[in-house]
C-alpha cells in the first residue's frame, strides 16, 4: 500500500515525535517504513519570516524587498534562526555541520538570485507583479527544502533509508510545469525500499503561488499523490478532525469524527476550518483516493477518513464550526422584486472588486451577503450605496451545522432552538437543497457561546 503523507509545519517542529510516531511507529521492520512519500512543510513560522506573517501582517524577507529596502539584514537574521532550529535537532541525529553548510549555501543562493532579480526590478524595463511574484516563490522555497533536506539527514542517520526530492529547482533552469516536474522527479524510484521526503513547494513555470498562495503545500501533496496513484492520502495535523474547536468548546465536548465526505471538507473550508485546501482536495477525489487526517501527536487513533461518496448511516450534524471575522452587506430596493437579473447586476459589481461571499440569503426586495472582514471594501460598498436605495454594512459572525446526512425534520428546529435557549438572535440564516450546511449569522460577540450550544445539541447529545 503507497500512501503520501503530508507533515504540517507544527508537527515538523516536532520531529522526534513524527519520527517517532509516524515514519517508525509500531514497525517492527524497516522495510515496513517503506512506500511512503512524506511531503513536508517549514518548520513552524519560517514561512511567515521568510514572506509575511499570515495572521499579524509583520514583514518578512518578502515584505522588504517588496519595498526595495535593504533585505540582505533580515535575510541573515533569517539564517541564524533556521540555524538554531537545526540545533533542536541534535539529540535525534541531524549532522548540524553538515546541516549549517547546507542552508547556508542554499540561503546564500537566495540572496544572489534576488539581488538579479532587485537590479531588473529597479530598471522598470519588466513588470514589476511578475519579478515580485517570482521573488515570492523563491522565498517560499527556502522554507521546504529546508525541512526536507534536514528529514533526510535525520533518517539516514537513525539508519532509514531514504530519498530527497527537492521539487524547488532552486538548482536547474528547467521550464517545467508543476505537474512535469513532478512526474520527472519520481519517475524511476522504487517506493518499496526508500522513505522518499519531498518538499512542499514545487517549482513550475505557471508559479504555484500565483493561484494558491499560503495553500501551496496541500497542492503539491495533492498532486504527488495522483502522479503515483497512492492508495491513501494522509495530512498529519496537531489535532483531530473534530466536532467542535476543542478551545472553544472544551476538549472532552470536542468529539472526533471518523468518517466524512469531501463536500463537507469543502464547507469547512469555506467558512476557514481546512481540513484541506479546497483546489488540493479536488484532484484526490476526482482521482479517487481517500485522503485521512491524523493527529501527529494520537498515533495509535485511525483519524477521519475523507472519502468521496460516503454518507452516514444516522441522520446526524458531524461538525459546528465557522468564523467571526465576517462581515453581511444587505442591499435594499424595492425595484428587485420581479426583476430578473437584479441579482446579477449586485454581484458584477461584487466581481469587479474580487470579493465572493460565505453566505447569501434573499428575499423579494433584499439581498444578504455575507463576506470576509479582510475583503471589505470601501470602493465596493460605496459603489452598491450609490447605486441601490438603502445598503447596510454590519459585523457579524457565522456559526455552521454540517454533516453529509442531517435531512430529517427537525435537525434546523432543535439548531434554533438551542441558539434561543441561549438567548442568541439568528440575523440572518441559510441552507441549500443538498442540506449539508446550515448556517446561522448572528452577532459577532455570540460567536463562541453559539459554538458551544450548537456543538452540545446537535454532537455531544445524539438523543
């Protein structure tokens, strides 16, 4: 059996507990820790130093060279931190000489390339988007190569036998998609008797970031995973796939959730509780392959396995998840009623300002759009007010019950019924003829408190 597995930055930070859990576990012989391809992410935060902090916005290497200020500084702070994280690393075997000579050289290689690229950029003879975004794949690849470079030294080390992919091409002038790169990378290796560890940037010539961004990792797993027709695919992750965030509503609340469909990875998605990237999902289910999420740190659990059709045998809510960092834009006109086409004449405009929405509900002379707080935008809603007669703007937060078999009377009643019984006003609600997603916006201080009703009436109690 051939799975691809992916390892999350947090988990890599960890990775005499991977090593320990996942690449050997319980087998008793070596040649059981073969046909695995492990694809690896940064260790946890170098991502965010090397471009931006995902969540804060401080700067990282990227963000200085975006400006054309001197980022040979940051750079090699850059380089003392990722040294000191090899030191971590000692104790279960990574050569740190060895280590240290290796992201150096490769650190090093970085800085000339962006200082070609920084002497083209201030010629003003190329567009600057695309020197920026090949900047931005540069950096990124750093991260990966990395982490996998270090993995490999540590499993030989520990007397593993196992293969380097580096798909960063951070030492060839090919021009190769992602796709192509990948299939000639693997193509002539023998699963069965190496642990092969990929990185999870891929170099292609139409640039993996342009499209994904932050998610690029999941696609290049996704993509390994179809190119060697894996049995399984499995992200290793530093918790379970659960009913309920476990912070919000306690950890013995929080109850796991063994199998599940890709529909409903995509709702969770959608409303930012990835289980998976939705454009890395696609490609496994279309191929077929079920994917599992484990947690790293819970080996001897099976975790949730996400497989295409699967649909559960009891009519029930499988999770409550959503977010507070939402914000509805109601349009109001009596003009609406009856017109066909209004509705798209709303969102042309919601279009030309790259904005989509989480949520949207209707009524004759009103339209609800739920969207996220970071895509609110001044021109966009400037542009509705002068246009509709009366467009309101207010914060909220959206609270989701999905599952893939909760069509029965009386799943939407007891949901309202425990928001009500905890004194929380529904603004907004929608839910679609497939019935896989109901959600309820409501206000953004209710957010939590909403979870824990939701999770408790609809998981926790299954009377």
């Amino acid at each position: 059996m051939l799975t691809v597995e992916k390892i999350g930055g947090t988990s890599m930070s960890r990775f005499q507990d991977v090593l320990t859990n996942i690449i050997i576990g319980k087998r008793g012989k070596k040649k059981d820790y073969y046909n695995r391809i492990f694809v690896v992410s940064a260790y946890n935060n170098v991502t965010n130093w090397l471009l931006e902090h995902k969540k804060t916005g401080d700067p990282g290497v990227y963000t200085w060279f975006e400006q054309q200020t001197d980022y040979h500084a940051p750079l090699e702070s850059l380089l003392c931190s990722l040294i000191e994280i090899n030191k971590t690393f000692a104790d279960i075997g990574l050569d740190l000489a060895a280590a240290e000579a290796y992201i150096r050289e490769r650190v090093n290689r970085t800085k000339l390339t962006l200082d070609s690229l920084a002497h083209v950029l201030s010629s003003g003879y190329l567009d600057r988007q695309s020197i920026l975004l090949a900047a931005r794949e540069i950096l990124a690849s750093v991260g990966e190569s990395h982490a996998a470079w270090n993995s490999v030294n540590i499993l030989h080390n520990n007397g593993i036998r196992s293969t380097l992919v580096d798909l960063s091409g951070i030492r060839d002038s090919q021009f190769l998609t992602i796709d192509e790169r990948i299939y000639k990378s693997f193509r002539g290796i023998d699963f069965s008797k190496t642990v092969t560890v990929a990185t999870g940037y891929a170099k292609g010539t139409e640039g993996i970031m342009r499209e994904f961004d932050r998610g690029y990792s999941e696609v290049t797993f996704s993509k390994i995973a179809v190119a060697v027709k894996a049995d399984e695919a499995v992200i290793h992750k530093e918790f379970h796939l659960s009913s309920a965030d476990p912070k919000i509503v306690g950890r013995e609340k929080s109850v796991v959730v063994n199998f599940t469909n890709y529909d409903v990875a995509d709702q969770l998605a959608d409303v930012g509780m990835e289980a998976i990237h939705p454009k890395a999902s696609k490609p496994l289910e279309n191929a077929g392959i079920n994917l599992r999420i484990k947690n790293t740190f819970d080996p001897d659990h099976p975790g949730t396995l996400i497989s295409k059709n699967y649909v559960g045998r009891e009519s029930r809510v499988e999770f409550v998840s959503g977010t507070d960092k939402v914000v509805i834009v109601e349009v109001y006109d009596p003009s609406m009623v009856g017109q066909v086409g209004f509705d798209m004449q709303i969102m042309e405009i919601f279009n030309k300002y790259n904005v989509s929405y989480v949520v949207k509900s209707t009524n004759a002379n009103s339209i609800s759009m739920v969207i996220w707080e970071k895509d609110r935008n001044k021109g966009l809603i400037r542009e509705l007010k002068e246009r509709y007669q009366s467009v309101t703007v207010k914060n909220v937060a959206v609270v989701c019950a999905i599952g893939t078999n909760f069509a029965k009377p009386g799943v939407l009643a007891k949901a309202a019924n425990a928001l009500a019984a905890n004194r929380i006003n529904v603004e907004c609600i929608s839910q679609s003829l497939r019935q896989t997603n109901m959600q309820f916006v409501i206000r953004r201080e209710s957010f939590e408190k909403a979870i824990i009703a939701l999770n408790d009436a609809l998981c926790v109690d299954r009377s």
